[in-house]
DNA sequence: TTTGACATTGGAGTTAACTCCAAGCTTTAT
DNA sequence: ATAAAGCTTGGAGTTAACTCCAATGTCAAA
C-alpha cells in the first residue's frame, strides 16, 4: 500500500490532485491506516494512469467518471444501454485517432520538407501540409 | 468573405469565441469592413477547423499557438530549431495515438463482451480490457 | 523530546477558456 | 422611421481542474 505522498510521486501528481479526485468521486483511497491516512493499493496506480492517460487524449474528468463506469457484469441490468454507451465512446475514439494521424501526416511532412530532405520546402507551414495530407487521405 | 456570426455558424461556435482567439492571438480577423465589423476568408475557416480539431485532442490554445506558429520559408534562420520543435510534437502527437489505440482495443473487447456475442462476459471492466491490450500490445 | 517530514480538513485562490452583459453603432425589413 | 438583428468594445462572471494555505495531527530520527 501506497501513502498519497509515494502514490503522488510515482504518478508525478500532486497530493493535492489526489485529494481532488477523491472529493469529484473519481478515485477514493483503497483503505485508511488507524491514523487517517490514505492507502492506495496497486488498482488505484493503474486507475491513476487511466485517468492520466485519458486526460492527456482530451477526455473531462467527467467524461473519464464515464469511463470508468463502465462496467459488464451478471448482475446489470441495462447491458444494451452499456453496450451503446460504449460503442460511442469507441467512435469519440476513433474520431480522435483520426484527427491525431492528419497532424502526423502533416508533421511529417513538415519534417521530411525542412532542410534535412532533398525536395524543396513546398509546404510553409502546418496548415499548407495538413490540407496535403487531407487531401491524400480523402482520395 | 464570411462575418462574425456566419463564420461562428459554419463552425458551430460563439462570436464570443471567435474574439476571445482574437484577443489571444490564435486568429484576427482576415480584414475589416468599413463599418468596422470583422471579415473572415476561407483560410481563416480552415484556421478555426485546425485549431478545433487540436483542441479536440488534447492540446491547449497555448500549444496550438505553437503548432500554428509552425512554419518552413526560406527567410527562416532557424530551420535546425524549427524541425525540432516539429519533431517533439510529433512524437507527442504519436504517443496520444498510442493511448488512444489502448483505448480502443479495451473498448472493442468490451463492446465484444457485451451480451451480444457469444463470449463470456470476462472483462467486467474498463480498466481490466484495457490491462488485456496493454498485455497485448507489449507481447 | 523536539525537529522535520509527512498527513489531515476546510476553504480560498488561480488559470484557461470561455460566456455573458451593457452601451452603443449598422443594416435590413416593415 | 422605427424595430429587430447583427456588429463593436471593455469588462465582469463562470466552470473545470487544479493549487495553495492554515491549523492541526502523526511519526521517525537525532
């Protein structure tokens, strides 16, 4: 078990963040020791990272709290309503996929253009490169 | 030539916004009519669709800044620092595909767990799809 | 045993990115 | 000619997601 100052460090959090998602029903500590500290077990590190992860692809946290929800089991009820739920989650995705390959496209581009490359630097700027590569992908 | 309130429509966000980019240097208005009011062009509209696909994403008005900002010409003397720079987005740019594939890998198991097919339901979560691809991917 | 690093809570302050408002000017429709 | 819709500016207000602070409690080391 982690106390919230080793949890934080790992994860290069602040406590402060740590608090914060547990007071926005994100993530609550495991456990508490008899003094009233907070213990983390090895679950709540890698819900940690989820929620990072998550955040640095543009989820909310309220979105991440969606997420995390999800969840199949015997005992529910609305399985067509998870199911939905998450198929659209996996189109928020892929939309996103998308969107990230067209700026590598064009960041390559960009690379293989400047000095480096034999071909002349066509492209002047991310906008010019990135309507390049639309192009080549609605084609 | 499009104004304020036309261009907002097309992009289905406020005129309000569209200042506040003004104000912090993410798009001025391509010109002004004699009356004052701000005229777009259609560069300015692909402008606006870059800078709400990268929000989209994940990255801050502060780093779209800098993407915008991203720019090969001859008059450049510093084309080394330019490629760089263009070099550490893109491999920011690759790890947020990274997660996002994670992401949908335990989103499609999830979405294939689900009642539908013919699988047992054995990943009650999210988080435990997403540790399966994470084994996965690594293998 | 006391110093220092760590933890607790509640609450205030900050930053980014809007969002709204008031007072006033312009243009289009009746 | 007047109302409605759209534009201008400056500035205030809001929301999410922290971030900091004060007062206090805990614990290991010197």
């Amino acid at each position: 078990m982690y106390r919230i100052g080793e949890l934080a460090q790992k994860l290069s959090v602040s406590t402060d963040t740590l608090r914060y998602y547990e007071k926005h029903k994100l993530l609550a500590a495991t456990s508490r020791a008899d003094n009233g500290y907070r213990l983390y077990n090895e679950g709540a590190l890698r819900i940690m990272q989820f929620i990072i992860r998550a955040k640095a692809v543009g989820f909310s946290l309220k979105e991440i709290s969606g997420l995390l929800s999800i969840k199949i089991d015997k005992a529910s009820h609305s399985c067509a309503e998870v199911k939905s739920f998450t198929e659209q989650k996996l189109s928020q995705v892929n939309n996103k996929i998308a969107e990230l390959a067209c700026f590598k496209g064009s960041l390559e581009l960009l690379v293989a253009a400047c000095c480096g490359g034999e071909e002349e630097a066509t492209h002047c700027s991310i906008l010019s490169a990135l309507e390049n590569v639309d192009a080549i992908i609605s084609k």
